[in-house]
C-alpha cells in the first residue's frame, strides 16, 4: 500500500525558513530603530546649538554697548580662546561693556563646553561687513560628530568655510550670522 505523506521532514525545513526570515526582518527593524536613535540625538545636538546661538546673540543684545563691542572686536572669540577673564568677573561688580563681552563670552562657551559633546565654538566678525559700518557678528559651533564610516573618517567633514573661519574636522558645525 503506497504511503499517503510521502513529504518527511519538510514542515521542519519550513520552518527553519521561516525563522530565519523573522530573525532577517527582526535585525533590520532594530538597524532602523538604532539609526533612528542616532539621527534624533545629532537633532537635539543642533538644536542646543541653535538656543546657546540664541543666547549669546540675547547677551550682546543685553550689553549697554553690545552691537559697539562687535566693532571693538570683544566677543571675538577664535575655536582654541582661552577666555583671559573670570566668567563670572561681572556677576557681582560692576564692569565695562568690553568687560561685560569678554565675561559673557567666557561663560558662553563653557555653557557650550558643558551643553554638546566636544563642543567648540568661533565667535568672529566679517571684515567686509565691518569695513561697511553694519554690525554683524558670526557665531560657528562645533560638535562631535556620532557617525564614522569605514574608515573612522566623520561624514560631516565637509567645509562650512565664512569669513575664513573653517568647521575643525570631526566636528559637525552650525554657523548663524547674528546681526540687530
């Protein structure tokens, strides 16, 4: 009498398939989920750039003398400043206007130090725009990039190059003109 189930055998190969399947789809959710997670975290990074930007440009605004100091050259601050003046030097005494920038300034970029990983930044004026009397003042901030490729090279090395001021390698860099 012939067999009625001549098939041995492949409800478990079926099966197998369909594990490994589940498993293929399981891992790409979780790559999905985690590149998900890293571009929300390079988010959040530009935007505490964005409000610390926000917060210098209220502190001139707040300075007596703020926009006459851009001309003055106070809040210029290049990526390796070392700040010559106590961050907190006005919060108790009275102070100048260039006191009260340089003071602003020191304590402004240790909010950025504090705020974004490896957080640089590059307060400068552009000198065609001081030559035609407008004042405007650059603002550069520099963080770690998340993302290496292969190599270990940073995708964001890209050059955001105004004024002759230049993005430091590895770091992802947002630039605001801050201006009355």
């Amino acid at each position: 009498m012939p067999s009625l189930n001549p098939q041995k055998g492949v409800t478990l190969i079926e099966s197998l398939v369909a594990t490994t399947v589940l498993a293929i789809g399981i891992l790409c959710l979780l790559t999905v989920q985690i590149r998900t997670l890293a571009e929300t975290q390079t988010s959040v990074h530009r935007a505490q750039a964005v409000r610390a930007i926000e917060d210098l440009a209220e502190r001139v605004k707040a300075n007596p003398d703020g926009f006459g100091q851009l001309r003055a050259g106070a809040y210029a601050s290049p990526w390796d400043a070392t700040p010559n003046v106590a961050s907190d030097a006005c919060d108790s005494n009275a102070c100048s206007p260039a006191e009260l920038a340089r003071s602003d300034v020191a304590q402004w970029r240790k909010t950025i130090a504090r705020t974004l990983p490896l957080g640089q930044a590059n307060v400068f004026t552009d000198e065609s725009v001081v030559a035609a009397d407008r004042r405007q003042l650059g603002v550069m901030v520099g963080w770690r990039a998340n993302e290496r490729t292969a190599n270990g090279a940073s995708p964001f090395d890209l050059k955001v190059d105004a004024a002759g001021v230049t993005c430091p390698k590895g770091l992802i860099c947002h630039l605001v003109y801050v201006q009355p």
